[in-house]
C-alpha cells in the first residue's frame, strides 16, 4: 500500500499541474492482493488506514477533491467492502458508496471468479454528491452493467439533475467499456457543449475539470 499511496500522490502532482478541479482514482487503489484470505487481512478502517490518511493529507495541500476506491473491513471480519470514497478539498470524507453489483462468474468447463467470496455486498444506490466540480453520483466496475442495461432507470434513482456527473470507479482499463459509459453519461446529463473536460493522466485515472 506505501508504494500505492506514492503513486497516487504522483497522480495528485499531475492533477494540480493539468489545473484540475477534481482526481478521480481507480476502485480498490489502495490494493489488489493475491488472494481472498489476503484481501480481508490487508483492509483496514478509513479512519487508521495510512492510504486514506495519506490521501487526506495531499486533498488538503492542494485543496483538490480526490474520489477514490479503497478497501474496508466488513463487520464479520471475513470478507472486505469495497467502497468508493469522496475525499473534499478540506481533506475530509463526506461521502462514500459501498458495491452493490459483485463480479461473479461460474461458466462450465471454463473459469471461477466470486467476488462474493470475499466481498460484502453493498445495499443502496446513494443520492448525487454536491462538490465543487456539480453533482457526483458514484459507481464502482461492475455496476456499470446495470447502468448501460438500464440507464435511464438509474439515473432517475440517482436523482440525477442536469448538473450531474455520473462517474464510476474500476479496476481494469478497459477503453470499451469506459467510452460506452462516458458518451452515455455524457447524452443523459449534458449537451455536448456543457460537458466538463476530462483528462486521462494514466488509465485508468482521470482529472476533471471545468
């Protein structure tokens, strides 16, 4: 976690110099481990985990907002959420999502991935956040899916208004997949003329701007 917290302190620096207004980080930055058993044994709450504090820290040195996937215990202590944070310009967390769609894949003959295994399951689809770049509604990976299958829906349990951003968080850089969801985000929340500029400053992270 020490050398991803360097990274994505880099990935501040950069930000700031692109003169952005807000840093949108991967889902699970903090750490990808090896194994399910390691997942859980490596999450540590928001509130002692250094990568959090650490990104607290440069949020509040460079007055930026930082939105970014982390790790959490869950409450049995065997399996982890995995959770989107909104870190404001104060350095403060005032808003966090926890996953509500988890990757799990079973076909025969072919491969086994459960994310459910060590994952809890998130339970409700949180409101738009107010910030300084408009209205944030949050996604992680997978969720993606429900929302190109049933966009309008979403949007409208989102709250979304025509100020909204509907950005989503994950952990493989897929072009496919994020241009599908930027240019449907984009149709459902803004004429083209009003979208916000969005800057890739390495995949898959990205610096939002007015």
């Amino acid at each position: 976690m020490t050398h991803n917290l360097s990274q994505c302190r880099l990935l501040v620096s950069k930000a700031v110099a692109a003169g952005a207004n807000a840093l949108f980080l991967p889902e699970a930055s903090d750490y990808i481990a090896p194994s399910a058993a390691e997942t859980v044994s490596l999450a540590q709450p928001t509130s002692s985990s250094p990568f959090v504090r650490g990104l607290q820290s440069s949020a509040r040195e460079h007055k930026l907002p930082i939105s970014v996937g982390i790790h959490e215990p869950a409450r049995d202590g065997k399996k982890v959420k995995n959770v989107l944070v909104w870190i404001d310009e104060d350095g403060e967390i005032n808003e966090r999502y926890q996953k509500l769609h988890l990757f799990d894949v079973d076909m025969p003959g072919g491969p086994v991935l459960k994310e459910s295994k060590s994952v809890e399951e998130g339970m409700e689809i949180r409101p738009p956040l107010k910030t300084a770049v408009g209205n944030v509604g949050m996604l992680i990976c997978f969720d993606v899916y429900a929302y190109l299958s049933f966009p309008l829906e979403l949007h409208a349990r989102c709250g979304a208004a025509s100020d909204s951003r509907l950005l989503y968080s994950f952990a493989f850089p897929n072009p496919r997949f994020l241009c599908a969801a930027k240019a449907l985000i984009s149709s459902l929340t803004h004429p083209p003329s009003q979208c916000p500029r969005v800057s890739r400053i390495g995949l898959p992270c990205f610096a939002l701007a007015r």
